[in-house]
C-alpha cells in the first residue's frame, strides 16, 4: 500500500469520528424535541404534516402500538412503490417510454426499497420512468431510512426510561427525522454532487457523437445514447440513507452518479455519517456518552479492522501475472494491484474503501464490481453483510442491532462477574435473551436456508454466470446481500428469475421486520423495568475490555455460522488461486 | 452418620450410581428437558442406524469409522447424564443420611394440653397440627412444633451435624424444636405444627433430593441463548449439504460431505460443554449450600444470593461478639488506677454475667489482681436487681456497687453523695466512643468508670472491604442509640446502620432499598424477624430461631451462624460464574472444531482446504472422530469443575471478567488445538484410523 492510500483511509476516518459528535448530538435534540435552529423555519411544515396524518405527536405508544404503527406505514409504502412501478407506462414523466415494470421485479423492488434494502433486480435506466424514480424509489429512500431510526430511538427510549410502557410516537419520530436530519443534509449533499457534475435534470436521454465511431464500416457506430435524469437528488439521499439503490444500473461507478474523486468522498462518507453519529446521540440519550462512544468504538474496530485487509487484498500482486513476469508495483502511470473492475478515477484504494463501507453500512451502494475482486478483498464485503449489518450499520438499523448485540455480550459477561447480568441499568433476562436471540438468529437462518435453495433449485443454479466456488460465491452474496437488507450486488448474477426475485424479496421483508418487532419488544421489555444503580459489582459497559469482547462476540458469532460456507465460497477460490 | 463436607467429589456409591443413572436418563422424555442434549441423542442413534446399514453393506462407508462416531457421541450424551446425576447423587446422599436419623418414634399425647400426666403412647406418624405431646429426657421429639411449656437442652445433630446441644424453652425465640431431635435433659411440652410429610424434615429431604427442581430464570435465560446458538449451527450444518451437492456438482470432484460427519460437526459444534453440565451446576450450587450448612428453599434463592446489593447484618453476633467486654479502667480525681481496679474486681467477682467475667479478668491482665473468693473474704454479694439496676458486694463496711451512671448517681444521692463532673465527662465521653460506661462506687465516693465495649470479630472489617470490591453494601442493624451505633460502624466498617431498629424500621428500610432497584439479604431468627424476612430477596432464618422466622425465610442456616450471609452471597455469584466461564468455554471450544472438520470434510472436493488443517492432524477421519471424542472427553474433565463451582475471589467486576475471560474464553480456544492434536496422535498410534 502506498503513503497515498494510509493518508486517504486516516482522512476518510478522522472526517468521519470527526462528525460523530456535532451531527449526533443535533439528532438527539431533534429526536428529544428540543429546540434547534432548523425548528424555527420548519415547525409549521411539521405541524402541516401532523395535521395530514391526522396524529397528535405528543401521543405516545407502548411497542405493540409502535410495532404495528411502523408495519402499517411500510406496508402501505410497499403497495405504492408497487403500483407506481406497474402504471408507469400511463403516468406522466416518462420521456424514455419506460413499460410498466414487470411483475416479479417489480414486487422484488417494492419491498427491496421499503426494507431500506436497495437490492436492484433491475437497471434503473432502462427500466424505470423518472417518476417512478423520484416518487416511489426517492420516496422510499426517505422514509425507509426515517423508519429504521425511529426504531432506534424507540429502543434507545426503552433503555433510558423506567418504569413506563411508553416509546414515543412513530409517527412523530418518522416526521421529524426526514424533516430535520435527512432532507436538510441530503440537499446539501446533492448541491454539493451536482457542482462535481453529478446530473439533476428532467431533459429526456441525449444522443450525443461518439468520440471514436466504432463497429465494422457497414454498421459504423457513431452515436450514443446518454441517460439523464433527477440523479444527483436521489443518489445524495440513497448514500445518506444507507439505501444504495443506484439511479443507473453501474451504481455510483457511473460518471453521472459519482463524477470526481471529490463527489466520491462525499459520498462514501455518506455512506457511514449517520450510523457513526447515531451512536452519539445513543449516549446522548441515555445521559452518558462513554457508552456511546465504547459502541462507535467497537464499530470502528472492526470497520478498520476490515478494511485495511481488503485494501491489502486489492493492492496485492496477482499471482498469475507474478508468474508471468509482470511489473505490479503501483507508478505514477499504472496503479498497481488489482483493477479489474474498477474505476480509473477513483482508483484501488477508494474502490476498497467504499466496498467495505457500503458492506458494512446496509447501503450497498457501489463505485466498483465486488465480483471481481481478489478472493480475498471479496470475502470481506460479503462476510461483513453477513455480521448482520452492525458495523455502523443502516440508519438506526445498524445500532439497534448492533445493541441487541451488546445485550448478548453483556449476558454472557454478566455471568462471568457473578450477577443477574444488566445493560444500562436494565436486568436483562429471559425475555430479552429470547428476542435479542431471535433478532441475530433470523438473517444468520435466512442466508444459509436462501442460499441452500438456491444452489439445490435449477432455477438458482442458472442464477450464476461463473461455476465452481466463484459461482456459489455469488450466490452466497447476493443472499447475504438480501437477508442482511444490504442490497448490493456481487454481479455476474442474473436475478430476475423466481428464486433471486420472490425468495430475495420474502428474505428482504423478514429480515427487516423480523429483527424490528423483536427490537421493539426489547425496548417495551427494558422500559417496564426498574433501573438498577450500578455498583463495583456492575459490569462496566464503556470500557475497552467490554468493547473487545463486543468486538468478539460479533465476530465470533459471525464467524461460527458462516465459516463453512465461506471455506466452500471465497476461500477455496484463494487457496486454488494461490496454489498455482 | 457421614457429613457431606468430609466426602470426597467422587465418593465410590455415589458415583456408582451416578453412572447406572446416566443410562436411565438415555429416556427421550428426560432427554427433552435439555435440547442441546436431546439433539446429541438423535444424533446418537441416527449415526448408529447409519453404522448398522453400514455392516449390512446397504451404505457405500467405512462402517467401523461410522461405529466410532456413533460411540462418541452415546459416550457424550452418558458424560453429560453422568454430570447431572452425580450433583443429583450428592444431594441424595444427603437426604438419605437425613431420612435414616428419622426413625418412627412413638410420642406421649397429651389428653389435655394442660395436664402433662395424663397421655396416649401414640405413632409419631398418626400426630396432627396442635396436638400436643410430651417429651421427655431420652426421648426423640416426634414432629415440628412448638415449645408451650419447660425447658429442655435438646441434641440437634441428626439436623445440623453440630454435636453440642442446644437450649429450648417455651416462650422467647428458641421455643421451635424439630422433630427427629433428641433431649438430652428435662422435659418440654411441645405443640405440634406440622403434619405428617409437611414438616421440616420432610421439606429438608425433598429439597435435597431435588425432585421438583425448577429451573431458575437465570438459568432459563442462559438455556434460550443455548438454543438459539444451537439453532444456528443446527441450521449450518444442515445447509451445507446442499452447499456440498453444489460443489462437487460444479466442480466435478470428490463426494459430497456424507450425514456422519455432518452429524459429527453439529455435535461439535452446538454448545454441549455447557449444555451437558448446565443442570449439574444449578443442582451443585445448591448442594455447597448444603455443604455450608445451609438449606436454600429453592434454586432461586441461591440465584438472588449472588445478586445481592445490599447485607443487612445484625450487629451482635455478626459483627461484634456476643458480649461486650471491659478494656479499661478510669479512675475519678483522686483515687488511683490500682484502687479503682481492685474495687471494680471486688463488685465484680460474683457476677457470672460474662461482662462482669471480663471485668475480672481485666483487672488480672492489667493489674495483677489475683481472682479472690469471695466466700473467703466474707464478703456479700448484692445482685442485679430491676429496682437498683446495680451489683455489687458489702465487705468490711464497704458497699462497692457497679452500674450504669444515672443509677449510680441516684445511689450515691441517696446516701448523700454525688457523682463528680469529671466523672460525668468520662461516662459522655465513652458513650460517644461507641462503648458502655460503668461507674464503680463505695457508698458515698466516686471511684472511676470502667469502659465496656463491644469487641468486633476478627477480621471482620477486611471482610466488608471485600464485600464493598463485589459492589455490596453493608448495612449494620442494632437496638443501640444512634451515638453508640455510630461508633461501632465506624469501627467496622460498614457502610451503614440503623440504630434502635424496630421491625418496622428494618422493614421500612428494607422497602427503601428495594425501591432503589437493590436487592436485599438479611438475617433473622426471632418472630419478629419474619416481616423483614419475608419482605427481604434473601433471607436467612437461624435454625435455632422461630418457625415464624423460618416459614418467612427462604434459607435456613443450620449452625445458626448469621456471619455466613457472606459466605450465601459467595456460593450464589459462584454459582453464575461458573454457568458463564463454561458457555464461554464452550462456544470459544468451537474454532478449533472448525478447523479440524472443514478441511476433513472437503478433502475430496476441495484438496487445497487442506491449508486449513493447521493442526496437521493425520487424515479426515481422525480428524474428525479426534474432534468428536475432544468434545466428549471435555465433558468428563469439567465435571469437577461445575460441581465445586468456578474459584471465586472477591475483586471488583472489571478484574474478575478479565481474568475469567483469559482462562475460559482465550484457553477455550487454545486448548482444544492442543487436545484435538494429542487425541490425533494417539489415534494414530494406536492405529485405530
């Protein structure tokens, strides 16, 4: 790795930490109600929005109520995303003439993009209308991303009240946070995109001369068609949301989605500054920040951790040009290492970077093909989708369940010191072992059974374009991908069929509200409960030894249930490439 | 008859029958109460049907290879019935020790409860609640009950496994006496409160025989995450057949993985280290409670002792000795120390109270004062009166009297004297010190104060220390006032009192801590005790107090020794540690499983997986039978551990997981390498493979 690439990573890294703080204790005011400065021009739009829902925001509600608040707003969401993708044919802004979305892949979208998944089983530009773009996917790029920290807020609300049944309001929480936390920083980011080039426009597709004609002289290709569209809107808010759905089917390794290597730091920082920052307003909430900070800690462990291998991998000799003979060393004229599917422009080291933070984000979101990385580089990706989506996270998502992690943590470790284990203040007993468990068990089961239909089913099998170990890695993460609700794509898999299609878009839709029922019932179980006053005996939850062993625990787990299929996946494909 | 605290872990019957239990315990229905065992069992016999077709030539496997995996995994599931009926089997050890000292006696019923002459010989069996029966000298005491008239000293060993005897009498608190005692001397009329089956020996027996044993919501909380994690690799194992299909399929090279060694890993995997001892530890838990003397009422209480926050300890008895002593003598202006000692001694030689005891022995100590006699000096002795509140002896036309200032003082007006200012400021002055002041007197003259104190066990003060590094406060409980209290904690060092406790008080106080979130243990023995008790999470009743007392609690103490609250507190936190240190264990135990299966699995489709047999063990199938019997054999060595329990030491959280978390998380990943390689080694040498 050269100088360049270490200054970058400790770049991104320092400008990331660097936001926890302001970014996360400004969502705890909003979050708590307290006044802001963005309040003052904005509470009449917030008020306008409660008077549409017809809800009062100071009604709060126990966490069946919430549950069924937030199943009702994503159903209702899922049914909408759906309807606009089949009328789109009919309905208005539609200069391309896109058809109505077929079937399969438009219920696959639906719930891709409602479970904050962004799984993609179609090419936007060729399949989706700009209406369809803006209203149904945009949409749901918003409230998906709302939804999933109202859950977190709820939790957290759980944990730091006693003795009361009540969350908070859904409804308020999901106003609140898309009015003051994602609309304001996604037009930041969009202006900010839109000066590197990024496009926002409605003009129709442009044919434009090519450069260099190309094709035999009988067909001479001289002409392109160039996709337009209200990108850079989208793409700011599918970076801030960890959604990931591209607006073009290359995702932000388009020019037009990501232009400059400037537009590409915005947005992998994107990828991460809310779920980092969350974990501040965490402690925020909770009235001590060491807490929060222990848990950005272990997610930046492991992120860190993660990366620099993956970057190692990708900056690493290729063994059969080795044997060949070939030059490899990085120069100021080529980049060295791997650059199979790549961008020129943003290079090894930023196409690793963004690989592992949209991996470990739930985004999924990408500037490069993960298909064509070393085995190496590629397993990290999918293995940190398969770590359940906690390093950092989606938005909310990553740190509930990234929390309910520590609940497990803390039980064991409680053991160890001798007492009833207590997280917070908060006994944690049958109840909550029996949803945490269940919240980490379901996406563990959903990948490996997915995958064992897919790899047994002739449908599934033709999914694949590569055999061997390098096919069953695709298909390994592409419902690592699904079930983690991470929605970024390995490529060189063909998903439209039924199994990718209806059996991706049943794992996108259990693993999403599967994990937040049992999450909320956590946060309705701990906010009946007494708050215990810590002691010497008390196991301390903001110290390094606590954060290691949250560290490990997240791994080890990770590492047990997977290990297998990875050996069969991306690990032979290393030892066979390695052994020649 | 043998006591538990002398018998060895393994001793010879118990253990005998602990392994003719095992196979009893193969019964599904058992099986069923634990899953993690229960999914070894299936495993068990779906290899054995595998071994079966095998020999029969009907399956294209090594059948011998098939047999050994089978036998493994029969052997784990026999470790793990070994472990559970072993903690079983010293409990039953315990209760028939007890149920062979309750012979059936025959009991003197009393016609009328008043008349103690006129009685029926009567069965003890055939007695009820408030019949009322006679005992006298020699005889066993028939069933629980109540003392309603005499005094009797009665021997208590067949109960407590104390060989001295105890004192019972009506009225007061030491009036319950429990049937299959023996009195020793006198008699006593008792009334029954208990009917037969019901009463505390019975409960006692049943208890310890942990026949209704329930689990506790620790323990059930642990057993979810258990079954989760064994979902989960339930899941994996079964899933990577397919995965294998798959491989070998595209690949076009070797066998898929075959059910045996799927069977294998999934043994290997689930947590069934802590699965198989699980049960064994709660019921261990319970009998170091036995082996301490004390009788917990359930599994529960032994739970709540390890999460204690806050010991409400009685001061007398607990903290200090019994009795105060004296330490010093402080003479009035002008008299001397020697003078002021040697009446003090003089007023003090016919009091065989134990602090006019010390007082003798002080001035002895101090002064060289020989113990004279008092008959030879002819002298007489003017005992403690409630009128007086004073004693003392006349001797040659002295009157030395000793008592409490204000008596004194009324005494020495009386007889037209008083009692001096510096006098006064020393009585203050000791009182504020904690300590008990006497002022010794001769008629009229003032002769100094003599300071009694209460002496605080040895190494008490260090043993509250410990308690505040486990995060427990201490809460000292005394009838004394305020001032005196003060003085005494201090001395210590406990974080707390509560001076001229009532039962309300206690109870009140009890409440508050409850309402902070805290859990609260106590001690008590009088009825009027039993509130607080009964409001209280762990609450010790001394076997030598009041049935009231002990219905209320949910331990008993035999020996009657409340200082072992702390010892209570101790074997509760032992007891969760040890369930955690072995989940620990056993989930860290699996990385090293991994490495020995994965590549044995996959030899034939995926020779380069090799790299991944670190360990270098010799071939695939001695890999995996080496991993298989490690698993097995683990079982065996940890049985010491869950049933002595994990060492405790009392050091602040953060230390304890830490070093909890080097032994049983970092050597639970390295130990099994080293013992799956030396099982390989072995194996091979052998030529078994």
């Amino acid at each position: 790795m050269t100088t360049n690439a270490w200054l970058q990573l400790a770049l991104y890294l320092v400008v990331l930490i660097g936001l926890a703080k302001p970014l996360g204790s400004y969502m705890a005011r909003v979050y708590e109600g307290e006044p802001h400065f963005l309040a003052r021009w904005l509470a009449p739009v917030e008020r306008l929005c409660y008077r549409w829902m017809g809800v009062k925001p100071q009604e709060e509600m126990d966490w069946k109520r919430y549950s069924a608040a937030v199943l009702l707003f994503s159903v209702v969401g899922f049914f909408f995303t759906y309807l606009l993708q089949r009328l789109q044919a009919v309905l208005p802004l539609n200069p391309a003439g896109m058809p109505g979305v077929e079937q399969k892949v438009a219920f696959n979208t639906a719930v891709s993009f409602v479970t904050n998944t962004n799984w993609q089983a179609y090419g936007g530009e060729a399949t989706m209308s700009y209406l369809t773009q803006m209203a149904a996917l945009t949409v749901q790029n918003f409230v998906s991303a709302a939804t999933g920290m109202a859950v977190l807020i709820a939790l957290i609300r759980g944990i730091s009240r006693h003795e009361s049944d009540q969350l908070g309001s859904f409804w308020a929480d999901l106003v609140r946070g898309t009015l003051y936390i994602l609309v304001p920083l996604s037009l930041i980011l969009a202006l900010a995109l839109v000066s590197q080039g990024v496009v926002q426009t409605f003009a129709a597709y442009k044919t434009v001369p090519l450069v260099e004609s190309l094709g035999p002289d009988t067909a001479r290709v001289t002409t392109q068609v160039l996709p337009m569209g209200p990108a850079a809107s989208q793409i700011a808010m599918k970076q801030l949301g960890t959604n990931g759905g591209g607006f073009f089917n290359v995702n932000s390794a388009h020019p037009f989605e990501n232009a400059t290597p400037f537009s590409n730091f915005l947005e992998v920082l994107a990828i991460l500054m809310i779920s980092a920052a969350l974990c501040y307003t965490f402690g925020k909430m909770i009235r001590d920040t060491r807490q929060g900070w222990a848990i950005l800690a272990a997610m930046t462990i492991v992120f860190v951790g993660l990366l620099i291998p993956c970057v190692l991998a990708e900056n690493a000799h290729h063994p059969a040009y080795a044997a060949l003979g070939i030059d490899q060393a990085p120069s100021p004229l080529q980049a060295g290492g791997n650059m199979e599917g790549k961008e020129v422009r943003f290079g090894i080291t930023n196409s690793a970077e963004w690989a592992v933070a949209t991996t470990s984000a739930s985004n999924g979101s990408v500037n490069s093909m993960h298909d064509s990385f070393m085995p190496l580089g590629g397993v990290i990706p999918l293995w940190l989708m398969q770590l359940g989506e906690i390093i950092y996270g989606g938005v909310g998502s990553g740190l509930y369940g990234m929390l309910l992690f520590a609940i497990v943590t803390v039980f064991i470790a409680g053991l160890m010191v001798g007492r009833t284990p207590e997280y917070l203040g908060k006994k944690i007993e049958a109840y909550e072992m029996k949803m945490a468990s269940l919240a980490i068990l379901i996406p563990n089961l959903l990948v490996l059974f997915c995958t064992a239909i897919a790899v047994s089913t002739e449908a599934g099998r033709s999914g694949p374009l590569n055999t061997g170990a390098h096919g069953f890695s695709e298909v390994l993460y592409a419902f690592s991908s699904m079930s983690n609700n991470n929605g970024s794509a390995f490529a060189g898999l063909t998903a439209t069929n039924w199994v990718y299609a209806l059996i991706g878009g049943f794992a996108m839709w259990v693993s999403r509200f599967w994990i937040i029922i049992p999450t909320l019932a956590v946060a309705g179980s701990l906010g009946k409960k007494k708050l215990v006053p810590a002691s010497a005996g008390t196991l301390e939850t903001h110290t390094p030894l606590f954060v290691l062993l949250l560290v490990g625990t997240v791994l080890l787990v990770g590492a047990l249930t997977h290990l297998p299929g990875l050996a069969l996946g991306p690990i032979v494909e290393h030892l066979q490439l390695f052994a020649r | 008859m043998p006591h538990p605290k002398t018998r060895p872990l393994f001793y010879g019957p118990i253990t005998r029958r602990a392994i003719r239990d095992s196979f009893v315990k193969l019964n599904p229905r058992h099986m069923l109460r634990n899953p993690v065992m229960f999914i070894v069992e299936v495993g068990s016999l779906l290899t054995t049907v595998l071994a079966v077709l095998a020999y029969a030539g009907r399956l294209n496997e090594p059948p011998g290879f098939i047999l050994a995996v089978s036998i493994w995994l029969w052997l784990t599931v026999l470790f793990a019935n070994f472990a559970e009926a072993m903690a079983e089997g010293r409990g039953k050890a315990q209760a028939d020790s007890l149920r062979r000292g309750r012979q059936d006696v025959s009991a003197k019923k009393l016609l009328d409860p008043k008349d103690k002459l006129k009685f029926d010989v009567v069965p003890a069996s055939s007695l009820r609640k408030n019949d009322v029966v006679v005992v006298q000298s020699g005889a066993l005491i028939p069933g629980d009950g109540d003392v309603i008239e005499g005094v009797a000293s009665v021997d208590e060993s067949a109960i407590t496994g104390e060989s001295a005897p105890v004192i019972r009498e009506s009225g007061g608190d030491r009036s319950a006496v429990t049937g299959g005692t023996k009195v020793l001397s006198d008699w006593i009329v008792v009334r029954i409160t208990a009917n037969p089956g019901e009463s505390f020996l019975d409960r006692m027996i049943g208890l310890i025989e942990a026949a209704k044993r329930q689990k506790t919501p620790n323990e059930i909380a642990l057993e979810i995450l258990l079954a989760g994690l064994t979902i989960i690799f339930l899941v994996t194992t079964v899933t990577l057949s397919p995965f294998s299909y798959y491989a070998v399929a595209s690949s076009k090279l070797g066998t898929p993985v075959t059910v045996t060694v799927l069977v294998a890993l999934l043994v290997c995997l689930i947590p069934t280290t802590i699965g198989g001892l699980l049960s064994a530890i709660g019921i261990a838990g319970m009998d170091r409670m036995i082996q301490k003397n004390v009788i917990a009422m359930s599994g529960r209480a032994v739970e709540a002792a390890g999460d204690v926050d806050v010991l409400l300890l009685d001061k007398t008895g607990t903290i200090t000795l019994g009795n105060r002593q004296a330490v010093a003598f402080l003479p009035a202006e002008g008299v001397s120390d020697a003078e002021l000692a040697d009446a003090a001694q003089l007023a003090s030689l016919a009091d065989e109270t134990p602090e006019g005891r010390s007082i003798v022995v002080l001035a002895k100590e101090k002064y060289g004062l020989r113990e004279r006699d008092i008959k030879q000096l002819g002298a007489t002795f003017v005992p403690f009166s409630a009128q007086t509140r004073m004693s003392g002896v006349n001797l040659d036309g002295r009157q030395l009297r000793k008592g409490a200032d204000d008596a004194v003082a009324a005494w020495l007006k009386g007889n037209g004297g008083e009692l001096s200012a510096a006098v006064k400021r020393t009585v203050d002055e000791i009182a504020r010190q904690g300590g008990t002041p006497l002022v010794v007197a001769d008629r009229t003259r003032v002769l100094g104060t003599i300071h009694l104190k209460d002496i605080i066990k040895g190494g008490i003060k260090e043993r509250f220390g410990e308690l505040r590094q486990m995060g427990i406060r201490t809460v000292m409980i005394t009838g004394d006032n305020p001032l005196t209290a003060a003085a005494i904690a201090a001395e210590a060092g406990v974080d707390d009192f509560l001076a001229q406790a009532t039962p309300e008080a206690k109870l009140e106080l009890i409440r508050k801590h409850q309402a902070g979130g805290r859990l609260v243990a106590m001690t008590g023995d009088g009825t009027n005790d039993a509130p607080a008790l009964a409001q209280a999470d762990v609450a010790v009743a001394m076997n030598s107090g009041t049935q009231a007392a002990k219905e209320a609690g949910n331990m008993v103490d035999l020996d009657s020794n409340p200082t072992k609250l702390l010892e209570i507190v101790e074997t509760g936190k032992q007891m969760l540690i040890t369930r955690g240190a072995l989940t620990t264990f056993s989930i860290a135990n699996d990385v090293a499983k991994y490495f020995a299966i994965i590549p044995a699995a996959f030899a034939t489709t995926y020779p380069v997986l090799k790299a991944l047999n670190i360990m270098g063990l010799a071939t695939p199938q001695s890999a995996i039978l080496s991993a298989v019997i490690f698993n097995a054999l683990i079982i065996v060595f940890l049985v010491p551990l869950a049933l002595r329990g994990v060492r405790y030491r009392p050091i602040g959280a953060a230390r304890l997981l830490r070093n909890n978390l080097l032994v049983y998380g970092i050597g639970g990943i390295i130990i099994p390498f080293i013992g799956i390689k030396l099982i390989d080694i072995i194996l091979v040498g052998l030529h078994l493979v």
